[in-house]
C-alpha cells in the first residue's frame, strides 16, 4: 500500500510501527456552528482511508479531536449569552448527527481539548525546562521556534525565507517574544474568557498544543499517521511536530495526509460571497449518500469544486449502482437453479478482476476515483452478464462484490426500504394508543421502530409531528 507523505513529498511504501496496527489521528473541526461541506471533505477522505485499512486487515486506532475552546467559540457564547460549552456540547452533538448522515464511523476517541488542560501543561512545562519554550512576563508563553532545528521539514519552509516573508518584524502586540516566528503555547485569559490555573497565569492553551498532547495521551508518542487539510501544513502542523519532537524527543508521525481543498463553483467558499454551505443544508436536497459519493470520486488529494452539476452527475452515479444491486435482488428472487455452472465461473474469475483493479486503485495513495470507476465497471458486467437463467450463486456472487466495495466506502448500495406515509401514520396512532392504555414498552418500541426507518417523531402541543431524518 502506497500514502503519499507530504513530509517527504513523495508516495512511500506504507509499513506501520507496529505489524497488522494503525494509529490515526485526524485534526477535527472548532465547534461553534453546524460543520459546513468543507468540514466533511477529511472527514469523509480519512473515514475512507479507516475503512480500507480495515479491510486490509488493520487494526485502526483512530483518534479526531474537537477543539472546544477558540475565540469563535468564545464569541459566539457572548452573543447568545450562553457558556462556551453550551455552545460547544451544542455543536458537538450536532456534528455527530452530521457524521452519522455521512456514514463517518465514530472514532475510537474523540477527545475535547478542555477535558485535557493539564496534559497540555505537562508539556509546555516540559518544553520550558528543555529550553524549548519560555514565559513572557505577563504569562504568554510561547515556543521558541529558532531552538528547533527540524522547523519547516513538513511545509518545506526554511526559517531564512519565512523571516524574510514578512515576518522579520514583531507587529503590534507581539513585543514580548523573542522572535516573530515564535508561537502562543498559553495566552492569559481576558475579561468574559474561560480560564484555568496554571504555573504561569490564569488563562488558556494555543490552537496546536491540543492536537500534540491529545495525540500523545491516546495513541503515543509515536504515531503512524497524522491528517487533516491541507491548510493545516503551515503553520499548524509544522508547530505540532515542533512541539511534540522537542517534548518527547522522538519522530512524531511517520505520514503526513492532507486532503486538498472543497471549492464551490470554483470560488473559495466564504459566508461573505453566500456561496457557503453547511451539511445540513446539502440533506435538505440530496440523500447525504450522494454527498459522499461525489467527494469520493475526486482523489481526496486534489482540489474538488462543488456545483449543482456536479452533484446531480454524482447523484446519477450512484443511482446506476443502487438500482443495479435492486435488479440483481429481483433476478435473484427469480432465480431457478442455485449451482453455478462452468460458464459462470468462468464468468465470475472475470468479475474478480474489478475488485483487484479497486484495490489496486486504494493501494495507490486511496485512488478512490479508480476505484468508483472499477465499482461502475463492475456494474457494467453485472447488467450484462446476469441474464435470464442465471443461477441465484452467480447473482449473489456478482451482488455480494459491488455492495462489498461500496461499503468500503461507507457507500450503502442496496436501496432503502422507506415506509409510506399511511403505515407511519398507522404506526404513530398505534404508539398513541399504546400510551393511553399505558403500554409505555410497545409505545417505545414503535418510536425506535420509526427511527430505524429514518423516522423522527415530535410530540407538540398540536400533537405528534414527524418528519424524515
Ligand atoms: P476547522 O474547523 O476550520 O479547523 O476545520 C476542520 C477541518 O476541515 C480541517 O481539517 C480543515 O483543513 C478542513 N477544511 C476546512 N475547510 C475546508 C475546505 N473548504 N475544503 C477542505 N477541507 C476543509
Ligand atoms: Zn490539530
């Protein structure tokens, strides 16, 4: 399996530290609004990457962190009047849901930087003894960036070029460090902040401390790949390498991933040109399946544009294969004989060759544009290979591969059953019932019968309304 390594810039054989083991951690979102399509893109790209790891066998241990703390957060709070972590908890939550919709599976740890403060004092205060670091005086204490020397190794900066960039001048505010390239490790706290004790003020952690000490606590100091989008090379993981090498003294992820950028009509997307759109937006119009399926179609490493066009084309797309996988069901309903003859397993050696092709495709740096192209050819030979007296062995064979490789993707192929209006209807007059008579235990089970179907009940003072999820 071939991970192009932004760190070497270069596609490199992928062996883990430890055999048949991954460790994963992918930087999350800062949680002070419902995650927007952007967002999803390394959500969806390195859901994907888990899944193929597992299906090649790994054990993946994958850790994406919240960021719970953050101006945005702060302001945000302030406007509506609330605490920061109502807000947080709120967005959270709701990220969640979002991930649900998206078939991103939840990792094995999503830590929440304010649940892990004195794991970041730890480190700052380690680097400050090993000279990595030092306090200003009014308690900032920053990362001396000049006293490490692997600075720039992931974003291919040197530290001559970023000073003549601009930065060879301490702006405003900046007067206390002893050089402009340094960087907040923790900053005091100002009037209406969150704050926490710590040896040097009552304040807050940076932005990049969080990611090398939650990365450190749940997969080690040593980890096989760390991930995020591309806007996070400079300066958020160059700082984390910075922080996590000079504290441990130890290489800190072997492979560095990063998805290219989200655009929408070929525009950044920005509240400000009202091109921006959240997920929840997106699953006002489309299933989020499709969503996912146009962001796999692109490779995860270059840039994707977003555009009503293109989500139709990817809506097609994926309607060829759920209604080829709807066909093979219906034929194999019909289906005479059971046996395979000599003929079809002829046929089906031909088959197995599209699933090689997907996996060749995966194993070249998570080709998942081949690969879909691979599924669509397999579809082709299953409309055209599966005709009237074919046995239910071969339309099984045939089913059981393309839902195999979709769900890898974390794509569903089969279509889902959805209930009418009349049976929810029935079903809600039933529970209603069920409620009067007491019958709270068949009450509750037709409400999580409803919600296994995509059902969501609300009970108002009009009465229960219900929507589909
Ligand atoms: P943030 O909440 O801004 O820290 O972003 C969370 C994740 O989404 C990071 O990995 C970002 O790199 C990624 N991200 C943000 N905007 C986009 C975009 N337009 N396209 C692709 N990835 C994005
Ligand atoms: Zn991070």
């Amino acid at each position: 399996m071939k991970v192009y390594n932004t760190l070497s810039g270069k596609k490199e054989e992928f062996v883990p530290l430890e055999e048949g083991k991954v460790s994963m951690y992918v930087c999350g979102p800062t949680v002070y609004n419902l995650i927007h399509i952007g967002n999803a893109r390394p959500m969806i790209v390195f859901d994907t990457v888990r899944r193929y790891m597992e299906h090649r066998g790994y054990e993946v241990n994958y850790v994406s962190n919240f960021t719970d703390v953050d101006d945005k957060i702060i302001k945000k709070a302030n406007e509506e009047g609330a605490a920061p972590s109502v807000i947080s908890e709120r967005y959270i939550a709701e990220c969640k849901n979002d991930m649900e919709a998206l078939h991103v599976k939840p990792a094995t740890t999503h830590p929440k930087a304010t649940c892990e403060i004195d794991g970041m004092i730890e480190m700052i205060q380690t680097l400050i003894e090993k000279g990595h670091a030092y306090a200003a005086p009014d308690g900032t204490v920053y990362f001396k960036t000049r006293s490490f020397p692997g600075y720039g190794k992931l974003s291919h900066k040197n530290l001559d070029d970023l000073r003549s960039g601009g930065r060879s001048l301490l702006v405003s505010g900046e007067e206390q460090k002893q050089d402009p390239l340094d960087f907040v490790l923790w900053k005091p706290k100002k009037e209406g902040e969150p704050f926490w004790e710590s040896p040097w003020c009552e304040g807050r952690p940076g932005w990049h401390i969080e990611c090398s000490v939650m990365s450190k606590k749940y997969l080690g100091e040593e980890i096989d790949i760390h991930a995020g989008g591309e806007d996070l090379i400079f300066p958020h993981h160059e700082n984390e390498i910075a922080q996590s090498e000079a504290a441990n003294g130890k290489p800190f992820a072997k492979y560095w991933m990063h998805n290219g950028f989200l655009n929408i009509d070929n525009k950044k997307m920005s509240k400000s040109l009202g091109n921006f759109f959240t997920v929840r937006d997106i699953s006002e119009k489309y299933d989020l399946q499709v969503l996912r399926f146009f962001m796999l179609s692109a490779h995860y490493r270059s840039p994707l544009n977003f555009s009503a066009e293109l989500m139709e084309a990817a809506k097609n797309g994926l309607e060829r294969i759920v209604t080829c996988v709807s066909n093979l069901n219906f034929l194999l309903e019909k289906a005479q004989t059971e046996e395979l003859c000599a003929e079809e397993e002829k046929e089906l050696l031909r088959a197995k060759e599209f699933m090689t092709k997907f996996d060749e495709a995966m194993d070249d740096d998570f080709n998942t544009a081949d690969a879909i192209s691979a599924i669509f050819e397999l579809v082709k030979f299953a409309n055209t290979s599966v005709g009237e007296g074919a046995s239910a062995a071969f339309i099984r064979a045939l089913k059981d591969e393309i839902v195999e490789l979709m769900d890898i993707c974390g794509l569903t192929a089969e279509r889902r059953q959805e209930m009418l209006d009349e049976e929810i209807e029935s079903l809600i007059q039933e529970r209603q019932d069920a409620r009067k008579a007491k019958n709270f235990a068949r009450a509750d089970e037709i409400r999580d019968l409803l919600a296994e179907k995509g059902i969501i009940l609300e009970d108002t003072r009009e009465g229960v309304k219900w929507k589909r999820a």
